[in-house]
C-alpha cells in the first residue's frame, strides 16, 4: 500500500491541478487578510468558502481519478497484491495530495501575516482541521461511488448529486421541517439532523469555535450548549470521524466483491 500510495502522491503532486488548487487558496486567503486587514473577519469569509469547494473538489477528484486511473488499477489487480492495498494507496495518495496543496495555500499567507503569535492561532487550526475532514470525506465517497458505477456518465452524476444535496438541498430541507414542526420540541432533531450532514457539522464547529453561534438563528442556543462544551467538541470531531470511516470501509468492501 505504501509503494502505492507513493506512486499515486507524487504522480498528483505534479499535476497542474494541484498547483492550481494551491495557488487558489493562497490568493484568496492573501485577498482577504489584505483587504480586511482583521484575521477573524478573514477566517469567516475563508469558511464560507471552504465548505462549498472542499467537498466540491474532493468529489470531483476522487471521481476523475478513479475514472482515469481504472487501466492502472486493472493492471495492478492481475499482480499478487491485496485489493484493500490498491485503492486505500490511491485513495490516501489523492486525499493526502490534495490535503497538502489546501494546507500549504492556507497556511503560507496566514503565516506572514503573523498567525502563529496571534490568539486566532486556534480557530485558524479548526479552520485547517475542517477542510481536512470535508476533503477526506468526499474524496471516500466519490471513491465508493465510482467503485459502484462502471459508467462514468452515471458515476459523475450522482456524484455531483451527493455533493449538491449536502451543500445546498439539506439545509432547505432542515429548514422546511424545522417550519413544519415548529410546535413540537426540536432539540434533539436539530442536532441529529446536523450530525447527519459533515457540512453542516463542519459549519457549527467554526461557527462556534469563532464565538458567533447567535448568527445561527433558532438552533444556535442549541448547539452553544451542547457543541460548545468540551465534551461536545469530542463527540462532534468523532462523527465526522466517521463520516470518513464508513465510506472508506464501504469502499474497500465493494471493490473486494467486485468482478473488474
């Protein structure tokens, strides 16, 4: 697995698109600490950013690689080496790629301005922590759907479909139902309901990490009260923990079980 994912890390690593998607995060977030001039405002604008476009990349990627690298795979399969060895290399070689390029575009501007003296050290590190977690997510399950879906076409619709309904549909969803059942103790809903997407999830995190809970609305006491108590941290960090587990083991699964 190593060797793996060795081959499938640097072969990314001088990909375009790697220093493309660096020299994305550098500028923007050089943008907005030159024209804010205020770290704390810059992180907020950096998340809004980050938890639409680090799912969105990560699941565009991980479909594309797969796609494009299936001749590789079937070759590798025909070698006396273990299946979960293949796709968890390539699969780490992908995440851990793009992991570095988002890391090093974040961190580089951040780290002139001064971060590493400055009290917004913490929420800049939750702020990493989030895109890491987002990225390690949707590149797990664009590999599970792709593993899946022989058809491309399929495989790169619905995969645009998963990332569209978590970053935009379930929000208008929660809302909906928060609407119709307003009469109704909601509590326990809400933050099932947030638990169950890691976009949202990530969101509050940051949110409430940067002391800025009023601003989501009605469920805001909510969650301040249970995410932001230590405990609640932990569990939280700990779901979106899974949220990379089970596709990553539902993945190995199917590609052991699938005739190539």
């Amino acid at each position: 697995m190593i060797k793996i994912f060795k081959y499938s890390f640097f072969d990314l690593m001088r990909s375009r698109w790697s220093l493309i998607y660096f020299l994305f995060f550098a500028i923007t977030a050089a943008a907005l600490l030159y024209l804010s001039n205020d770290v704390s405002r810059a992180i907020i604008s950096l998340m809004n950013i980050i938890i639409i476009l680090c799912p969105l990349i990560g699941t565009m990627f991980g479909v594309m690689y797969y796609y494009n690298s299936r001749e590789f795979v079937e070759l590798l399969l025909a070698q006396p080496i273990k299946r979960r060895s293949i796709f968890l290399g390539q699969y780490l070689g992908l995440t851990v790629s793009l992991l570095l390029s988002f890391v090093a575009g974040m961190g580089l501007p951040f780290i002139f301005y001064g971060i590493l003296a400055s009290p917004e050290l913490s929420n800049f590190l939750v702020l990493l922590l989030t895109g890491g977690l987002l990225t390690f997510t949707f590149v797990a399950l664009a590999f599970l759907i792709a593993v899946k879906n022989e058809n491309k076409i399929k495989g790169f619709g619905f995969a645009i479909v998963v990332w569209l309904f978590m970053a935009v549909l379930y929000d208008g969803l929660f809302l909906l139902s928060l609407f119709i059942f307003e009469d109704y103790p909601l509590d326990k809903f809400s933050l099932a309901m947030t638990v169950l997407n890691p976009i949202d999830l990530s969101r509050i995190l940051i949110m409430l990490q940067l002391d800025i809970s009023a601003l989501l609305g009605y469920t805001g006491a909510v969650f301040n009260k249970f995410f932001g108590t230590s405990l609640g941290f932990i569990i939280s960090l700990a779901c979106a923990l899974l949220w990379i587990v089970v596709p990553t083991i539902s993945m190995v699964r199917v590609a052991r079980r699938k005739d190539f």
